[in-house]
C-alpha cells in the first residue's frame, strides 16, 4: 500500500502511526512544530516513519490523515492536498474551538467546515469517534473482517471513490467500516451522537472524568450500523465539552 501522511502527531494521529507501521505501511509524519519535535515517536516506530514537514506529510502519498484541532485546520495549507484522499478526525468542541456559527446553526456539520477549506481534496470523516487509547486495543488483523471481535467504525464523504480508498486502508488497519453516507450526514457519529466514543465503552457508565483510559469493548458493524440509524441530531451549540 501507498505511504500514508499524517498531519498531526496527537494521540489519534500517533495511534493510526502504530497501526500502519504494524500493517508494514510506511509513514510521513508531521506536526506545527516541526520534525525535530517528532524524534521519540519516529524512533519508537521504527524504519517505516519518517518525520517530514507537512508539505512532505501531503505528498508522501495518496492518502493523508488530517488530525488537528478543528481551530488549526485553516493553518494547514490546501494545496498540498488537492487530489489527495484525506481522512478527517476533525470534531468541534466550542470551548475548545470557539463558537463557529455554521456549526452552532447546523447550517454545516463539522467535516463540511473543513472540506470547504480543502475543497480540492476528497475528504472523508473517519478516526473521529473512537478514543485514541481504543484504536490499538480493538484494532484486530486485516484478514478477518467481520469476525465477531472485529469492531467497525464510520465513514462519511462526498467522493465513492475516496470512501472505498479510506475503507481499504481502515480494514489494513485493524477495523471494519460502515458508510454512512456524505459529509452532510457526518453528524450521526459526532460529539454526543449515539455512535461517538462511549459506543465503545467496555462499561457504558464509565464517569466522564475516567473514559480516557477506561477500557473499550468491540463493536460489530451490525451494532454501529443500529447505532447510526438510531442518530438523533445533537445541538451543537449546547455543547459545554
């Protein structure tokens, strides 16, 4: 498979780096402040990372994973990007972010927000409503897809084409996939929907203040599926997280 760029070194882009480089993909890695940031998790993941800058990260090859701050995606510059299948993480968070009206108003769900600042690029919204400390538990090997211990996450784009490139590197990476359709649908597995993070609780009564290291539980793709048929709108601008 292609090398795959990542932009953004946080814990869900270091988390996808882990997979890839155990799946034999190669890896470009990059974040704002720079390669030389970058050595302990270049050294950690061996001889198929590289660290790069985020023009390298874009270039490496035909897929790139975009995980930044959704504050951040507008410093990310574009071109690089254009024909490039993307995977989104983006998730908006107003007191994080900031109030974005578009998003408080559902005038645009999370990724559309985004895709407008790459509109050359064929986006996809993935990786987003998993914790990152649950993607290398639950991630199980490529050449058992649908296996009961198989957990599958969402995918949501405009672009078939892109959707069936960002499914195929998900499967190498340990998961299996639903598409939920475009962007515009997106918000079934965004922040606080049915299908978000607390899906794939071990203990779906886990505090809020322990999620992030509580342990997580596999999802068929039957139970995601019901998941995301379930979805009820959320309001984003009563978000308080």
């Amino acid at each position: 498979m292609t090398t795959l760029g990542i932009i953004g070194s946080g814990t869900i882009g270091a988390a996808v780096a882990r997979l890839a480089v155990a799946a034999d993909i190669p890896v470009v890695i990059s974040n704002s402040r720079g390669p030389q940031s970058l050595t302990g998790l270049i050294d950690e993941l061996g001889p198929l990372a590289t660290a790069g800058t985020v023009e390298q990260a874009a270039g490496a090859g035909g897929l790139v994973l975009l995980s930044v701050p959704l504050a951040a995606h507008t410093a990310v510059p574009a071109a690089p990007l254009v024909g490039k299948t993307v995977l989104d993480t983006s998730n908006y968070y107003p007191s994080r972010d900031g109030r974005i009206a578009e998003l408080d108003d559902d005038k645009l769900t999370t990724s559309e927000l985004v895709h407008r600042h790459f509109d050359g690029a064929r986006l996809v919204k993935a990786f987003n409503n998993i914790l990152a400390h649950h993607i290398p538990q639950l991630a199980r090997p490529a050449e058992n897809p649908g296996a009961a211990d198989r957990t599958a996450l969402p995918i949501a784009g405009d672009d078939a084409g892109a959707k069936s490139d960002a499914a195929t590197l998900i499967n190498r990476l340990g998961f299996d996939t639903i598409d939920t359709g475009s962007l515009a649908q997106s918000w079934r597995f965004e922040p606080d929907a049915t299908a978000y993070t607390r899906l794939y609780l071990a203990d779906s009564s886990t505090p809020d203040e322990q999620i992030f290291t509580a342990p997580g539980r596999p999802v068929p793709a039957a139970e995601l599926r019901t998941a995301l048929q379930a979805a009820e709108r959320v309001r984003v601008a009563d978000r308080v997280i």
